[in-house]
C-alpha cells in the first residue's frame, strides 16, 4: 500500500497549480507522449479483458482450434504492445519529472541568494532546508508516479464501468454499489489516517530535534548530572510519538483488508447472480467471465485513484512552500557605480586597464563609464540612523569617519551597536536615514557585488566549507596560486600548526572544519581575508578564541597586510585596540566618546573604566 503524507492542502490550489503548470510546460510534448503511452497501456489491459468474451464464445466453445490460435497471438502482441508503452511512459516520466524539479531547485537556489539577510534572520535554518528537501521531494515523488498513474487510474476506472455496462447494466448495478461504498470508505480513512500522520509527523520532528540537541550538549548534559531528567523527556516524546503512529498506521492499516473484503463480496455476489443470469438464459458463459474479471480489477484502480490525488495535493502543498519562498521580495540594488582596475595614461588620467595589463590599481566606474575614483578605502557615516524594525532605533545619528590606511576600533557593551555598523558598511541593512559615503560615493549608489568585493570580514563566529585548508583559504581569492594561499597562511600565522597536520594544506575539512580547534579554525578566516587583499578590512571579534601570544603575532602580521587600507575592529580584549588611531566608545546606539588609547585614558570616562577594570562589558 502507498504510504499517507501528513501534508495539509495547500491554501490556493489554483496559483500553485498554475506555477507548477508552467514548469510542465517546457515539457510539454513529454507528457503527451506519456499521456498516449498510457492511454495505450490502460487500453490494452481493458480490451484485453473484453476480448475474453468472443475467445470463449467464438472458439473455446465451439472449439475453433485455429481461430483460437489466431485470437492468442492477436491477445499477446496486443499486450506486449502494452508492456512496452508502460516501459517507456515510465522511462520519459522519470526523465521529465527530474529535468522539472531540477529546473525549479535550481530557481530557488538562485533566488534563495538574492534574498536579503533579514529574511534569514526571521526563518530557521531548518525551516529553509525544508524547502529543499522535503518539500521538493514531494513534487518529485508526485511527478515521478502519481501523474502517469492518476491518469491510468482514471481510464482504468472510466474504462471498466463503461466495459460492465455494455456487458449487463443490470449486473452492473452490484459493481456501482460496491464501488460507491468503496469511495465512501476510502475517503473516510483516507482523512482519518492523514490526520494522525500529521500528529506522527509532528511528533518525529520534535523527538529529532530533542536527539540533536542531546548529542551536541552531551559535554553540557554530563557536567550537570541531567541524565535522568533526559531521560524521562525523551520517554515522554517518544510515548507521543508512538501513540501517534499506532493511530495512523490503525488507519492506514484498515485500507487495504477492507477494499479486499469489498472486492471479494463484490465479486461472490456478481459470480452468483451472473451464474444464475446464465442459467436463465441471460447471459452467456463467455460474458460472464469477461465480466468478473472487470469486477476483480474494479477495486484497485479506485484505491490507486484516491491515494495519487493525495500525493498530488501533498506536492501542490509542497510547491505552494516553495514558490512562496521564491515570491519572497529580493535584495534592492539600484546602484550603478561598479569597480574596475584603472590606469595611468601619459596625460595624468585614469583609464580602463585590461585584465592582462599590471600594476594596476581598483577604482570605482561612474555610470557613464567617463569618469573614475580611486579606491581608498574612506569611508564616512553621516547622521546614520538604523532599527532592525521600527519600534526599536539601534543607532541614532551616529556621525564617524575612517581615513585610509587608519585603524578604528568600536567598544561597548552588547546590543550598543558595534556589529550592526558593520553590517551597514557592507550593506547587510539598509539605513533609515542619514548616508554613508564610500570615497565620497554613497554607497546605495554602489552595486552590492563590487561593494562587498572591496571588503573583507573575519567574524567571531568562523565558517569553513567542505573542501581542503588551501580551498577554505583561496574562498576570499578564487584564483590564487599555492605561493599566495600559503604567505596568506604565514601572515595570519596558521602556516605552522596546517604543516603540522598529516596531509598539510590537502587536509579535507568537514563539517564546518570540526577537525580543528576553534582557534584553528579562526586563523584560517583571517587568512582567507588576508589574501583578498582588500582596501577595508573588517574584524569583528576576529581573534576571541586564539591565545594573547597568538594574537599579538597576528597583529604584526595584519599590521603589514593593511599598510595604508581602512580597518575596523571589534573587540573585547581592549589589548587588540591600543594600537588604533580612534577608538569609539558606544552605548545604546550612540557615540560617547572618541579618540585614540592615550587620549580616552586621560579623559577618565568610560573607556577609562573598561580599560582599568572598573566597568566590564556586559
């Protein structure tokens, strides 16, 4: 028996099936092959049946040795043209069903990264993944079976009623009964066991999720001796989830004993009173026998027709989630100004170099394309003012400003401020008001993709992909040598414990570079920045699991790295800070104090505090 999905309907049937339709459409004479080719394979089956009838009639009873003979072979390659039309509809749906829903991860996927960063700030990882997985799965299991045999089942069911009624419309009117009784059944199970399916489905997820977590706090569980009381949730999920399936599979398990009850009554009553219409004079042998076997084969195309219109409304439900991801508004880029390498011509004006002139240098392109700025790396909030939503304001009229080649660093407790002035650098968030310029340039007049490729950013919380160290490094520059990849190394000063590893910079990382300490993994985000060679570099607590010594090399390093570039710091560790030219004190969105190390420290406020001890970051 097809297993029930727990999906509920979608909530606009005709949208969905609309969107989903014009994904078919590319494919449209596929699916008239495979509509034909089950026509064909249903039309067999039913004729064949009915040809029953003149072989008994005809020849079995008279005993027509060569006609029978004649109406075999006819029978078999009728049949066997059956057989191969149900292999190959089978083979060209499968095909269509995986270009269609390749075609449709592919959008999503696509989409999925123009999405701005606020709307993955508002969904679970889990939640979006779904999208991918479980969702997709249903319009693939939907295409691959439910639509070739949604339509099988409807001519077999068409095709069979109209075969009894010419055969006898008064026996016929047993067949009728049964089915009706069949369809009521069917429909009433069918929404008692989804029902319960759902429950069982919900259940699932919640002892998954309680598992996951116990695994990864395993260290945590131990440490407070919460065994026991684990223990006892975990049983009282895992009583919920079997009482959920005992219930659904009650359900499910009921479907096909009574259609096959059903069945055979339908069949003994109709065998009875035909054998008897036989007797009578009503029927003959060779109808009859056509006939019961329509009646044997009446029951299953039902049940197949029932469960095939719930996979498909399961997958419309599934696609309804996946095209409302894919209606989900994307990030807005008006900007026209666009980075390019530039040179020096004899006259003193900059032009556009070509990609295999040297020396070279990075500068912004007005729209125009006549006219260039170099890049710098300067850049100035003015008045900026910022919320994550309206009811809260984060910053307020924050004004600062970063020459090239300066060091700023930001300081204050958290929620004042501090990441969220970078998110804004990087257009992560766009303001509410005021305006950031970028060597003089607003950045809303800049696109998104050349911004972001003139940054850099290390964060606290470091991600590495699967892939070797000497990939996870080349990531910040897709196209550079080993030679560049390991000063990288040497600069963020991770060269010496990557030559230490068995397989050196070839060592496979997986799961967000689980095999290597959190420090570890840190050094190899810093030199992933280090050899884009970005004008802004951005540390964002970059350096909060490495040890002081550690840190203090890296300083050097990065010191070297960003001679004349613009870097903005994050930290806790106000050690990572003296060495800044301006160090900005924030507290509830706003600036309360500016200056560098010596200065703040004869100012004796807040920075003082932080510095002496007086006052932790919270």
């Amino acid at each position: 028996m097809a297993k029930v999905i727990g999906y509920k309907r979608p909530k606009d049937t005709k949208k969905t099936l609309q969107k989903l339709l014009a994904y078919l459409g590319h494919y449209k004479w596929s699916l008239l092959v495979v509509a034909i080719l089950v026509v064909i394979s249903s039309g067999a089956n039913i004729l064949g049946t009915y040809l029953l009838k003149p072989v008994i009639n005809n020849y079995i009873l008279p005993r027509n040795i060569k006609g029978l003979v004649q109406m075999l072979i006819g029978m078999a390659i009728m049949y066997g043209c059956g057989v191969l039309a149900t292999f190959f509809y089978n083979r060209i749906m499968v095909k269509t069903a995986q270009k269609v829903v390749s075609e449709i991860r592919q959008d999503l996927f696509h989409h999925t990264q123009k999405l701005p960063l606020k709307y993955f700030d508002a969904h679970t990882h889990g939640e979006l993944m779904s999208r991918f997985t479980n969702d997709v799965d249903t319009i693939t299991d939907a295409l691959n079976n439910s639509f070739a045999l949604l339509i099988q089942s409807f001519i077999t069911i068409t095709g069979t009623i109209a075969m009894l009624l010419v055969l006898n419309v008064r026996l016929s009117l047993i067949v009728i009964f049964f089915l009706f009784l069949m369809f009521l059944f069917i429909k009433y199970n069918g929404r008692r066991s989804r029902k319960f399916f759902s429950e069982q489905q919900k259940c699932l997820g919640s002892i998954n999720g309680f598992i996951e977590e116990m695994v990864a706090g395993q260290k945590v569980e131990k440490v407070f001796n919460h065994e026991e009381q684990d223990f006892e949730e975990f049983c009282r999920r895992n009583e919920a989830l079997r009482k959920a399936s005992t219930k659904a599979l009650t359900y499910s398990g009921r479907m096909v004993p009574t259609i096959v009850s059903l069945s055979y009554a339908n069949y003994a009553f109709s065998a009875c009173i035909g054998g008897l219409f036989v007797l009578a004079g009503l029927f003959d042998i060779g109808s009859l026998a056509s006939y019961l076997i329509y009646v044997r084969q009446s029951a299953m195309p039902m049940n197949q027709f029932t469960q095939q219109m719930n996979f498909i409304l399961s997958a419309l439900s599934g696609a309804e989630r996946v095209f409302e991801m894919m209606e989900e508004e994307v990030e807005i880029d008006e900007g026209t100004v666009t980075l390019c390498k530039v040179k020096v011509d004899k006259n003193g004006e900059f032009r556009e170099a070509k990609e295999e002139e040297k020396d070279s240098i990075f500068a912004w392109k007005k729209k125009d394309g006549s006219s260039f700025v170099p890049l710098k790396g300067d850049v100035r909030f003015h008045d900026v003012v910022f919320g994550y939503n309206e009811k809260k304001v984060i910053l307020n009229k924050i004004s600062l400003y970063a020459k090239p080649g300066q060091k700023i660093a930001f300081v204050g407790s958290t929620g004042a401020g501090k990441t969220t002035i970078i998110n804004l650098v990087n257009r992560f968030y766009e303001i509410n008001g005021g305006t950031i310029t970028y060597d003089g340039i607003d950045i809303r007049e800049i696109k998104k993709d050349d911004l972001r490729r003139s940054l850099s950013m290390v964060i606290q919380d470091t991600h590495l992909f699967t892939g070797t160290i000497a990939d996870n490094i080349r990531y910040g520059k897709l196209d550079a040598s080993d030679e560049e990849v390991k000063n990288a190394a040497k600069i963020a000063n991770a060269d010496s414990f990557i030559r230490r590893l068995p397989e050196g910079y070839d060592t496979m990382l997986y799961s967000d570079g689980s095999n290597l300490s959190q420090g570890q993994r840190q050094l190899l985000a810093i030199a992933r920045a280090a050899i884009a060679r970005p004008p802004v570099l951005i540390l964002d607590e970059a350096t909060s699991s490495i040890d002081t010594r550690t840190e203090r090399l890296i300083e050097k390093g990065m010191d070297a790295l960003m001679k004349d570039r613009t870097v903005f710091v994050i930290a806790h560790r106000l050690s990572t800070v003296r060495n800044s030219e301006a160090i900005m004190v924030l507290e509830q969105g706003e600036i309360i104090e500016r200056g560098d190390h010596e200065e703040l420290v004869q100012q004796q406020g807040r920075y003082y505090q932080l510095y002496t001890g007086q006052f932790e970051l919270e």
